[in-house]
C-alpha cells in the first residue's frame, strides 16, 4: 500500500509535473487495490466450485468436470460462460426492479466482506477497530438478498422457501455471534489482525475454545445454505428454492455469492481459530514460507472439510435443523461465552503467575 | 475534509429521501426497504462520526433482525394499507403539530449548541488511545452499570412476556425425543431371522 501510495505520489515528476497531492494518490492506489483484488477473488471461486465438484465426485467414485480445459480446470469458466450467454428470463408478474436488484445485493455483500480479511501481516484493504462486527454486518445483511428475490418472484414456491431459508439463516446468526464473542473475550479486540497477532503463543483451536470451533464450523454449513442444511434447495428433492425463477446472469450472481460466503466463512475460521497466516510453530523453514499461503492452507483445509460434508451427511430436516441452532449450539455458545470469560479472568492470570508470563 | 463533507452531504440527502418514502409510498414492503436504506445511511453518519461500533451495532440489530422480521410481516400479511391509510387526512393537523413541535425543539437544541448539556458533551468524546468500542465498554460497565443491566432486565421481561403469551400446550401431540433417537442400537431396533424358505415371517 505505502508503496503504491509512493509510486502514484511521484508518477506526475516524469513527466515533467508537479507531484500528485497525498489524498489523490491514495485514492487511486486504494480503488487499483480494491478492483485488483476483488478480481483475484472472483476468479478464485471458479477454481473452488471446481474443487468442490472434485471432492464431490471423488467420494462418490465418479470423475467429476474432466473435459473443458486440462482436468476441468476450465470447466467453471465454461459454465460462467453459459449461464452469460443464455436470455435472462423475468417472470411477467413479477417485480422487475427488486427481482433484478436482489442478486446484485447478494453478490455485492459477498464481495464487500473481503475487505477487511487479512491475508498477510498488514496485507489487508480496510485495517479497521471494528472488522469482526463489519463481517457479522455484512453476513446479516445476506438474508434481504434472499428474501427480496423469493418475493419479487411472485412465485409461492420461491417465496416459501426464501422465508425458511431466512429464517434459518437468521437462527443460526445467534450462535455465530455468541461464538465470535468468546474469541473476541480471548483476544481482547475487535481488529481481525489483533485477532489473528494474539494467537501468536497458540491458535485457539487448541485451547477452550475448541468446541467453539465447532459450533462455528456447523453454524457456517448452516448460514450459507450447504449440505447437510440445504433444505432450501435440496436438489434431489426440490426445485431450486427461492432461485426458482432465476436464469442467466442473475442467477450466476446468486451462485457466486453463495460460494463466496462459504469461502469467506472458511477464511473468518481460519482467521479466528486457526491463528490466520501464522505458521504452526514460529522456527525456521515454517516462518519463511509467506504468511499469505498459510493462511491459504489453513482456507484450502477448512474448504475440504466443508466439501466432505456435503458427500456424506444426509440432509436434516426442518424442525431438526431449528432444534440444532436454538436447543443445542445457542445455550453452548451462551455457556462458552461465560466460561471463555471465567477463563481470562481467573484462570489465565494464574497461569501466567505459575509460568512467569 | 472534503471527501467528508461530500460523504456527509450524501449520507443526509439519501437518509432524508427514504425517510420520505418509508412514509408516502403505497406498496409496505416498498417502505420496508427503504427504511433499511436509511438504516444504513444513518450507519454511515455514525462512521463520519467516528462511532464505528454504533455504526456497525445500528446494522447488525435494526437492519439485520428488527428489520427482517418487519419484512417477514410486511410480506406475509395481506394488509390493505389503502383501506388504513383511509381516515389519515384527518389526522393532518395534530400530525404537523407534533412534526413541527419536534423540528423547533431540534433547531433550538443546535442552536443553542448544546449549551444546556455540558456535562454529556466530554462524556461522549472517546478518550485518547483506545479504540472507540473500549471507550463505550468502560463507560457502560463502569459508571452505566445498573442502567445496563436494568435496560437488558427490561428487555428479558418482554421477550419472556411475548414467549408465555403464545405459547400453548398442545395435548395428545406425539413428540419426538432426538437423545432417544439418536441413542437407539442395532440390538432393540431389528432382529435378523432365518427364514425357511416358503415359510415366511411371524
């Protein structure tokens, strides 16, 4: 960032011209960030449906997307094709403007979370006081997309199932939440990269806070709508929930927010429980390799597990899915959130007496 | 200065035009969502301000929850705004009474500066080197305590009100036990037969 901020500041003086004013200069390495890495990320997600297919099939037995490009890797990219090429479909009596403003809101918010994501000590767009509350913002705000595109439908299925698929989404916001505030109690901020610096002397995945991790990771296949909660979609079962009557690119928005959430939730565990880019143990051949490809280890691993889950749990059902989020992860979580306290407040300074700090 | 100024001017005038809308549009889910729109604008007036756990609180609450069960109810309700809205001329009057009550109180409270509240003003200023949120932690834990804890009391009441008003018990409903489910084996749920053959099972 300084130095594109440098670059862009002493562009003009080669040609003869003043230097550019801070404020300038700043904006325009910022907006050079943003679009530069927005499309790294999109085009990363062409290569995580594809993986996830992969996984998919090979628990299955089955080859997967082989044909487009060397094994498939381009099979995405045909699909985007696809899907660009065919003729948006709106229903006649539906609601064209929110029916059309709906996935751009999905997609949009997908994108907007990456900002505040560290991928390396310092590499982040927006280093903000408060970056776990603007992801919990941003995922909150995911439920309109949903809702406004099963209304503007003017379909009973689709708006059927966008109204359970936001409640569902909603249910398990709670526990998501009360699972950030035990790591935020452990970290003592609200800063995604203070998070990440305090698990320098252990990633909280191996302390208390274990049963936390996985009460996020059921709460995340929850919130994003992946198999085994699925319930609005259930391909082998139902249409396509509340994008039943999306086609074209409308319907590619909806898909690639879906994945990008996934991933971003993927990303927010790493970061919170895995100890982000850090290495597992600070010496040498380990503390060389780039913080970045840690943390895309750490995202490749967490994406695994989400894509195993998929192949080989069956689907819940309705009523068992709410019992799981309000009966069995909420009073957890609300448990965790005191004891996580307990523990910072009484147990740790004890340690650090008995162990000299 | 500049950047904040246009930022501020932005986040007013859109904040004020979906207030507006929220009240003279005819289609409710049309008001829904632009009251999520000034939700978020007021959001971003927050931020200028250098509240950023507001800000992020005020999204989080009224448009992540408050504002989905609005819409839930706006959509599935079929209510004829047309039919309500029906009697509102005759409520003109007191209506801009009560408006422009407000809007006097408002501009005398500016322009006065604030004059009759100089204790709030240094209160409400984050003190230096630590992040807002800390500030509104220490305030609010510290000196607010029982206000705090008496407004979450408050608020448990209601939800515990609201929770014993609909809930009914249902006799003669069979329900399920998941740990029961769940914990059942092989042994007590089949029983493997050897079947002769052209005798069939019991």
């Amino acid at each position: 960032m300084g130095v594109l901020i440098h670059f862009f500041t002493t562009l003009p003086v080669y040609f003869g011209l003043d230097p550019m004013g801070y404020a300038w200069a700043w904006t325009i390495s910022q907006t050079l960030l943003i679009v530069v890495y927005a499309g790294l990320v999109m085009v990363s997600v062409a290569f995580w449906i594809l993986a996830d297919r992969k996984i998919w099939a090979a628990v299955q037995m089955r080859r997967g997307p082989n044909v487009v490009g060397a094994f498939g890797l381009l099979q995405t990219f045909a699909d985007a094709m696809k899907f660009m090429f065919k003729e948006p479909i709106i229903p006649a009596a539906a609601n064209k403007a929110i029916f059309l403003l709906a996935p751009i809101i999905s997609a949009t918010l997908a994108f907007a979370a990456w900002a505040v994501v560290p991928l390396d000590n310092g590499w982040v767009v927006a280093d903000i006081n408060v970056g776990v509350l603007y992801l919990f913002a941003i995922s909150s705000l995911g439920v309109y997309g949903v809702i406004m595109g099963g209304w503007a439908s003017n379909s009973k299925y689709g708006f059927l199932s966008a109204l359970r698929s936001a409640a569902q989404m909603v249910s398990y916001e709670v526990s998501i939440g009360f699972v950030i505030v035990t790591v935020l109690v452990f970290a003592g901020s609200l800063n995604l990269s203070q998070i990440v610096r305090a698990q320098a002397h252990g990633w909280y995945v191996f302390s208390i806070l274990f049963p936390m991790f996985v009460v996020m990771f059921i709460s995340s296949l929850a919130e994003t709508q992946r198999p085994p909660f699925d319930l609005l979609e259930a391909e082998s079962e139902l249409v396509a929930g509340f994008m039943v009557e999306y086609s074209s690119t409308p319907f590619l928005l909806y898909f690639l927010g879906e994945y990008m959430n996934i991933i971003m939730l993927c990303a927010l565990m790493s970061i919170m429980f895995l100890g982000g880019w850090l290495p597992p143990v600070d010496i040498f051949p380990l503390n060389a390799v780039p913080g970045i490809l840690w943390l895309l280890l750490k995202i490749i691993v967490m994406f695994f597990m989400v894509s195993m889950v998929k192949a080989f749990v069956p689907r819940y059902r309705y009523d068992q899915l709410m019992r799981l989020g309000w009966k069995v992860l909420l009073p957890l979580s609300m448990a965790w959130v005191v004891i996580a306290g307990a523990w910072v407040v009484f147990v740790r300074p004890a340690l650090a007496h008995v162990f000299g700090g | 200065m500049m950047l904040q100024a246009i930022a501020f001017y932005v986040f007013a005038a859109v904040l004020l035009f979906s207030g507006a809308v929220v009240v003279t549009s005819r289609n409710p889910v049309y008001s829904v969502l632009f009251l999520i729109l000034a939700f978020f604008n007021a959001a971003g007036l927050f931020v200028l301000l250098g509240a950023e756990f507001l800000a992020m609180i005020l999204v989080i609450v009224y448009v992540g929850a408050v504002a989905v069960l609005f819409l839930f109810v706006v959509m599935m309700l079929d209510v004829d705004f047309a039919e309500l809205k029906k009697g509102a001329q005759s409520y003109l009057l007191p209506g801009l009474g009560i408006g422009g009550l407000l809007a006097v109180e408002l501009i005398l409270a500016v322009a006065m500066k604030w004059n009759f509240a100089t204790q709030a003003m240094p209160a409400a200023t984050t003190p230096k080197g630590i992040t807002n949120t800390a500030a509104l932690g220490h305030i609010l834990y510290t000196d607010y305590i029982f206000y705090f804890q008496g407004a979450g009391l408050i608020l448990l009441v209601a939800m515990i009100g609201a929770i014993v008003l609909t809930l009914r018990h249902k006799s003669g409903v069979k329900r399920q036990n998941a740990w029961t489910q769940i914990s059942r084996g092989p042994a007590e749920s089949m029983s493997v037969v050897e079947v002769k053959s052209g005798e069939g099972v019991e």
